[in-house]
C-alpha cells in the first residue's frame, strides 16, 4: 500500500537525533513543557518574526486558548469555515460561542466576499482558515476584521509557511494557532499545537490559561484554565521537524509540482493551489470521491477524504468540495516509482468515471 504519511520512513531517517533527545529530557527530568519546549518556542519565533510563541498539546487546545484569551464565549459570535477539519468547529462550541459558517469556493478556502452577510452586533472574531496548504484572502480577512474591531485569529493548522501575496502566513492574524499533530507541515511524532502572538499582555494571560490557570507553583492562582502544556518529548520531536523542515519541503514540492503537470497533461482536474502555497494536500476533484477513494484502495493507494462533511449547513462549495476532494499520498518519503503509481491509478480511476 503507498501510503498517506509514511510515519515509519520518517522515525527512520530521524531517529537518532530524536533518541538523543529523549535521553537528555530524561536526564533533565522535566518530561513536560521543559527544554526542549522553550527551545522550540524560541525557534517558532526567530523564524516567524513574532514576539511571542507558545507551545500546546494541540491545535484546538491552541484554539480554545485564543478565544478564552480574548474572553470571547457564551452570546458572542465567530465567523468561521463550513469546511474544515471538525476541530475548527469543537473550540467555538465548547467555548460556549456560536459559529457563523462562511462557505468555501473549489480550492477549499473562504468566500470572502460574503463576509458583510454574516455580521452582526455580537460578531466578536473573524477565523481565517487556510486549507491544503493555501493561504486564505489575509486582504479582505484583515481589513474586515479591523473595520468592525473584531479579533482576527488565523488557524494556520495547515497553511504555516504558505504565504499570501508575499506576506507569511504566521504573520498574519492578531493571534495565530498552529496545529503539529503528526499530518501537518511541521509535525510532532504524535500531537501538538503552538500560538504566535505580538502582543505581550495576551501571552502573559496565555501562560496562565495554558496551565490551570497556575503557570508557576509559586505564582498566583488567579485566571481560570486548562491543562494545554506540552510533552518535551512532543517539543523535542517538533524541533526534528524544524531542522527537515527544508528538506521535507523540497522534496514536497518536487512531487506536488511532478502530479502538477502530469494531471494538467492528462485533463484531471485537481485542486487548484497558489504559487505560494506550502504544498500540504494534493486534492484531486473527482466526479464521485467516494467511488474513487474505494477503487483507489483496490489498486493498493491509501488516500484522504478530506472532508467528509460540512462543519454547519449544506453550502453549494463546501458540498462540492465534501463530494469531490480526495487527498493523494505527496508526503516526503514516497519514492519515484510510488509517485508514478500514484499518477497511473489516479488517471485509471478518473478515466472510469469520465468516459
Ligand atoms: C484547519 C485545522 N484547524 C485545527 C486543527 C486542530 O489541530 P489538532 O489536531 O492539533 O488539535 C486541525 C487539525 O486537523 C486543522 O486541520
């Protein structure tokens, strides 16, 4: 089977490094939110330019954390995608807020242009999402949310790095939250989530609600919070990544840009992605995906029915993509014979269903 991630290729080529890690962590005997989560953390934010980066458990512990931050819950509302991983949903209702779902066109991203729609007097935050690896319209995402004073969280889970008219992702947003679980661009071996802020108040407030609302043993319990600290070990597996991160891209780009032009030369319609976009999920837009996704399999490829379902109401684009979207394999570790498999049972599969 050519598979979606190739996990074990990976702790293959990186295991050493990652062993010795795990060895000084035991030797520092601080298993959680210790060396290696600062050192990540410092890494997170020479490279993005924010001021301040903070390690998570998650992703959506990351996302609850920027709305309990901004004290945003029950009676307030965040515009949000109606097509996306259900983790872009859980944080807005176990915060207590209400989603208003903006629909999506055929690349996975928000229609913005509908966004004065579904304003109202208790919209208190807007959340860009970017999809496959593609940056959302940051432009019209950004100046909405500065015309009406909404907070404007960017859940950058799998468009870190991509980048929107020249400008990072992870420079976007007045808060942004990354996910690392072990299928996004930088990931942990397991799970893991980071938040990039400028604004020093709200991270002083963050390394409170990231910890029961008692960061320090010393300090004062005085905010409310959740267990959201991460394992050095999770951190340390984070740092792996960054150090392949350029490697890793490399070779993504080398095979997205391969299936690019193989399925432009064969008439198969797959997702159309920005020049500028980090390569996450390679989609192609079957007639019937779900036909696809089980004929695919036959022929030994594992794909991703990214997404099975619409987050809110059934919205023509988010239906279109939920009934046509399959993620191929496009991870790093895939040889050039898989690669080529990939393409000839992927152009099998679509012949059958467009004669
Ligand atoms: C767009 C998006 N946001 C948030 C998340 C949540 O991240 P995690 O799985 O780390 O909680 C995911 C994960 O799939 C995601 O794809």
């Amino acid at each position: 089977m050519i598979r979606a991630l190739n996990l074990d290729r990976r702790y293959n080529d990186t295991k050493e490094e990652y062993i010795s890690y795990l060895d000084d962590i035991m030797e520092r005997q601080v298993p959680c939110n210790g060396y290696y989560t600062s050192l990540v953390e410092d890494s997170l934010q020479n490279i993005t330019g924010r001021k301040h980066a903070l390690l998570t458990n998650t992703g959506s512990i990351a996302l609850l954390l920027s709305l309990f931050v901004n004290k945003i819950g029950k009676g307030d509302e965040i515009i949000t995608t109606n097509y996306s991983s259900p983790a872009s949903l859980a944080y807005i209702l176990v915060a207590g807020a209400t989603p208003i779902f903006c629909d999506v066109d055929h690349t996975g991203n928000m229609i913005v242009d509908t966004l004065e729609s579904l304003l109202t007097d208790n919209t208190k935050a807007i959340v860009g999402t970017g999809l496959y690896g593609d940056m959302y319209n940051h432009t019209v995402i950004s100046s909405f949310a500065i015309k009406h004073s909404l907070v404007y969280i960017n859940d950058a889970a799998q468009s870190m790095f991509s980048k929107w008219e020249g400008k990072d992702s992870l420079a976007c947003g007045d808060i942004v939250a990354m996910s690392h679980a072990e299928n996004k661009p930088l990931p942990a071996l397991g799970q893991g989530g980071s938040i990039l802020t400028d604004d020093t108040d709200t991270y002083n407030k963050l390394i409170y609600l990231r910890k029961n609302g008692k960061p320090y043993r010393k300090a004062p319990y005085s905010r409310f919070g959740v267990n959201g600290v991460i394992d050095d070990d999770k951190a340390a597996s984070i740092l792996v990544s960054l150090n392949k991160f350029s490697e890793w891209q490399k070779r993504r780009k080398y095979i997205c840009d391969y299936y690019d032009s193989e399925f432009d030369s064969r008439g198969i319609s797959s997702r159309k992605h920005s020049p500028e976009w980090n390569t996450h999920k390679y989609a192609i837009l079957f007639p019937n995906k779900w036909e696809a996704e089980e004929e695919i399999k036959l022929l030994g490829v594992e794909t991703e029915t990214q997404y099975a379902d619409c987050l809110g109401q059934d919205m023509p684009g988010s239906m279109y993509m939920v009934n046509s979207s399959l993620t191929i394999p496009s991870n790093p570790y895939m040889t050039d014979v898989e690669v080529e498999t990939v393409v000839k049972v992927v152009d099998k599969v679509w012949k059958k269903q467009n004669i």
